[in-house]
C-alpha cells in the first residue's frame, strides 16, 4: 500500500511499511512515559548525596529539581504541535535521545553547573517525548473501549513512575551511588530508542504547516515563567517581589500568546479547541486534580521520615501498596467506563481520592504504617488512578486527528502545571501551620492541614467534573 491508515484513522502514515501491533506501539509509548514522570521525583531522595558529591548549596539542590520541571512544562505544548506537523514518530525519537543524553551527561558530571544543564535538556526532551506517548496511544487503538484500556495502560503507567520514583532513588542510592538515578535511564532509553526506531511507523497531521513561532515563543516563554514563580514560593513566599514579578510576567505572557493566536492564519493551538467541551472541561479537570494529588508522594514520603523517622528506602518501602492501586484503577477504569460512563468514572474515582485524603489528614505523630499511611494511601491513588483514565480520554476524544499531538501536550501540560501549582500551595500551608518547629507534633499538624486542603479541593473538583464534563466521549461540544 503507498498511503495507509493507522488502524484508528486519526492520522496519515507516511510509510509503506506495515503498521506494527497495537501492543508494541503502546509498549514502547508507555517505556518513553514511564521514563518521563519518573525523573520528576527519582531524583529527590538523592539530593543529599547530590550536595556532597557535588557540593551544592541549598537553592542549587532546588534547582536540580525545578531545571527539569521548568523546562518541562515550558516546552510541552510545543514538543505537542511539533508531533502533529513533523511526525510523531520523529518527535518520539528526537525527544528520546535529547532525554537519554542528557541522562547520560548528568550521571556523568563533575560540577553543579553541569548536573543542572543536563537536567534543564532533560526536562527539554520530556517535553518533545511526553506529547508523542499519549498520541501513538491513542493512533494506533480504535476510538472505544481497546482504546480506553490502552489509555489506562498508559495513565497506569505514567502514575506508576511517578510513585516509583522514590523506591527507585532509594534503591539506587543506597546500593550504587546518586548518578545510577541518572545513569539508569540511559540503557534502558537506549534499548527503548532502537526498538521505535526500528518496528514505529511515522504519522503526521496531513502537509507541513508552518510552524507558528510568535505562539511558540510567547507560550513557551509565558509557561516557563510561570513554572519558575511557582517554583520560587516555597523558598521566598507568595508576595516576594522573585516570586511576583515572575508569576505576572508569565501570565502577560501567556496572554499576550492568547492574542496572537487568535489573529494567526496557522496557529499552534486554535483557540476553538478551548470551546470544546470536552477538551476544555477535561483539562480543567486534569488541573484540578493534579493540583491536590500531586503532593501526595512529596507530603507522604517527608510525613515517613521527618515523623515517623523512617530512611529513605523504607519511605520508598511504604508507598509501594500506593503505587499498585492506582496501577490497579487506571485498569478498572476502561471495565466501568462502558457501563456508567467516562464521567460517572472520574467523579467516582475524585470521591475515593477525596476520602482517601479525608483520611490521611486524620495522621498523628505516633501513627501506625497500616492506618496512617497504606490505607489513605491505597484510597488515594486507587482514586487517581480511576479518574485519570476517563479525563484522558475524554480530552483526546474533543479534537481532530490533526490536533491529536496539541491536545495530548496540553493534557500533559495541565496536569504538569496543576501539579507544580498544588505542590507550591500545599507546602506553603503546611509550612504556615508548622511554623518554625521542628517537632514531629508540629510537622504532622502542618501535613495534615495540606491533606485536609486537598480533600477540598478534590470534592470541589469531583463537583465541576458532574457538571462539566460531558457523558460521553467525543460529545465535544
């Protein structure tokens, strides 16, 4: 055949080759995921190393965490529309590589200076990768219920990472060294590298449109800034002017991207895309929910060690059950979708999470592992996983075939900046309530807080979601 179709339809293949299995291309899809949110937390647990090894002070070690994170969320709604007008295998390559490397020159480094720098192309090539994960998901499965399971494979696996991340660090750190956390990203991403090479077939959204460069700069600029305010709260405060300046510039600039985009002939993210309902309730959604859920991990595994005076490993220990269940509702979620719908799942699974974090903020000082952390954590992340799947879903059904890599950047990219935006806040709280106690009473008051603050904001999530989205996938509008 000289022209054929993936096999849901959604977007135009630009090789003879044969399309390969559906299970492959989601295989290798969830590896370049997997590796992507991972290296959002690994990292933490070795930055004590990170600071002897390397000796950096204590803004440098923030800044091993916000040089990914920046350029992250700063680049992903372009790494997004680069996969729909240059192909998304390509993309998926270029992404890869620039990761791998990166992970490769950072496990390697001998000064701060270029353990940073490799992080920020790290972040860079998450960016370019993490878009084209979801959209060769969604291309190569049939829109309905094979591709609400391949979806929440994905889902599945992406949270997985990012629960594993501290087991992962831990392991590594305690048996080899802080630059495996790195390091190990590099044969694994090689191996993952050559198969896409070798068995994906590219696909595009139709001819090569022009990329839109005004739009890319503005946003790109606009939500770099941003990450980086949000990322200067919890060491200046809200209303320190390196706090302020830079969260009112991102903003102007993310309006000013707002403007240009609705006078550009081809712009990178047609503004009717935000008039769908599903695409625009959904990533609100998508928001929202990473807003509360994303400081999980980061208040569980500070709650083990600085109160319940566990290591590092055993922290990573505890929150395995955590990381099952929501591998296990992101699966249950395609079996109920069919019957109650993608809406009624979301809602449900928010509910769960939200009694999960109920719960949670019921922690003492002296509290026991199966009450105080397994159970809340298993109703958590059992939630999040069975919302996860319908909202993705939801959001990539709202849009065209040729839009597919925009919509999945901006997925990724609302969940990103819900996610650094609720970890900020949520530090914030707890940090206000604790004060400048040390003591394990003061601590866990201050956590508590933050989880009680996040069961609100998931109850009011799970209340918009009811209303918002729509009942079923690709009712758009």
């Amino acid at each position: 055949m000289a022209i054929m179709l993936q096999a849901s339809g959604t977007s135009t293949s630009v090789t003879r080759r044969p399309a390969p299995p559906a299970w492959l291309v989601v295989t290798l899809a969830c590896a370049g995921q997997f590796l992507v949110v991972l290296d959002i937390s690994v990292v933490n647990v070795a930055l004590p190393s990170v600071r002897t090894g390397l000796g950096l002070d204590a803004q440098g070690l923030q800044w091993v965490v916000n040089a990914y994170a920046i350029a992250f969320a700063g680049f992903m709604l372009l790494g997004g529309r680069a996969g729909d007008l240059y192909g998304r295998k390509r993309m998926f390559l270029v992404g890869l590589g620039l990761f791998t490397a990166a992970s490769l020159a950072g496990g390697l480094a001998q000064e701060g200076w270029q353990l940073l720098l490799a992080r920020a192309v790290q972040g860079l090539g998450a960016a370019v990768l993490a878009p084209s994960t979801l959209t060769l998901v969604t291309s190569a499965v049939p829109e309905g219920a094979a591709r609400a399971r391949a979806i929440a494979t994905w889902t599945a696996v992406g949270a997985g990472g990012g629960a594993a991340g501290g087991f992962v660090g831990g392991v590594l750190v305690d048996s080899l060294s802080w630059r495996w956390v790195l390091l190990i990203n590099v044969p694994v991403g090689a191996v993952v590298l050559a198969a896409a090479a070798l068995w994906l077939t590219e696909s595009r959204a139709g001819d090569r449109r022009r990329l839109d460069l005004p739009g890319a700069v503005l946003v790109t600029a606009g939500l770099g800034t941003l990450a980086y305010g949000i990322s200067q709260t919890e060491a200046e405060g809200w209303t320190a002017p390196a706090t302020v300046v830079p969260l009112t510039t991102g903003l102007l600039l993310v309006a000013g991207f707002l403007v240009v985009e609705a006078r550009a002939k081809e712009p990178l993210m047609p503004l009717r895309l935000l008039r769908l309902r599903a695409v625009a309730s959904a990533n609100v959604a998508m928001f929202v929910s990473g807003a509360a859920m994303f400081c999980m991990w980061y208040l569980m595994t500070l709650y083990a060690q600085n109160v319940l005076g566990y290591s590092p490993l055993e922290a990573g220990l505890s929150l395995v059950p955590s990381s099952l269940a929501v591998v296990l509702g992101s699966k249950l979620a395609p079996l109920l979708m069919p019957a109650l719908g993608p809406r009624t799942v979301a809602v449900l699974g928010t509910l769960v999470a939200t009694a999960g974090f109920g719960w949670q903020s019921t922690m003492t000082a002296d509290g026991t592992f199966l009450t105080s952390i397994m159970f809340p954590g298993i109703l958590m992340m059992l939630g999040g996983g069975l919302a996860g799947t319908p909202l993705a879903a939801l959001a990539t059904s709202g849009a065209a075939p040729q839009e597919a890599g925009l919509v999945s950047g901006l997925v990724n990219t609302s969940r990103t900046m819900g996610g650094s935006l609720g970890l900020a806040i949520m530090s914030t709280i707890a940090a206000a309530r604790t004060g400048d106690s040390t003591a394990p009473e003061a601590l866990t008051e201050g956590y508590a807080l933050a989880f009680r603050t996040g069961a609100v904001v998931l109850a009011a999530g799970a209340v918009m979601m009811w209303l918002w989205l729509p009942r079923k996938e690709g009712a758009a509008h």
